[in-house]
C-alpha cells in the first residue's frame, strides 16, 4: 500500500501523489498520482509517473491533472 505525502484539492476534486516506490517494470523509483472527482462515489484515475517527473508538482499541476482526468471520465453528451 502507497503512503499518500501529498494532497491538493481542486475545483473538481482531490489529487494525491504517493510516495515514491520501485517497481520490477521502471528503472527509476515511481510516483502515482491519483485523481478522485467530487460526487463520483470514490471513481477515480491514477497515472503512474517516473518520480522525478512529479518532483516540483505544485497545485497548479494538480488543477491540470484534474481537469484533464475529468474530461476523460465525463462520457460526452451525458449530464454529470
């Protein structure tokens, strides 16, 4: 289990990132951020990102993140 370190709440929802961790499939220690919408009963999206990628996120990456997971989660033509 991944312990969060780092939380930023955005107009759309929270996004976290994990504490760096190693996997067999990356060279390089691993972050993933995670994006969980508001009203979406605990839905979500992780991207998992080489952790030197994410080392200076700021909240304006994390509004980025969110609005562009949230366009991918909304089915076109569908109320929210």
């Amino acid at each position: 289990m991944k312990k969060i370190t780092q939380t930023f709440s955005t107009k759309q929802g929270v996004v976290t990132l994990s504490d760096p961790f190693f996997t067999l499939m990356a060279d390089q220690p691993q972050v993933e951020v995670t994006y969980k919408p508001n009203h979406y009963s605990g839905w979500g999206m992780c991207k998992t990102y080489n952790a030197i990628e994410v080392s200076d996120f700021t909240q304006t990456c994390a509004e980025l993140f969110a609005c562009t997971a949230d366009s991918k989660l909304r089915l076109p033509g569908y109320a929210a």
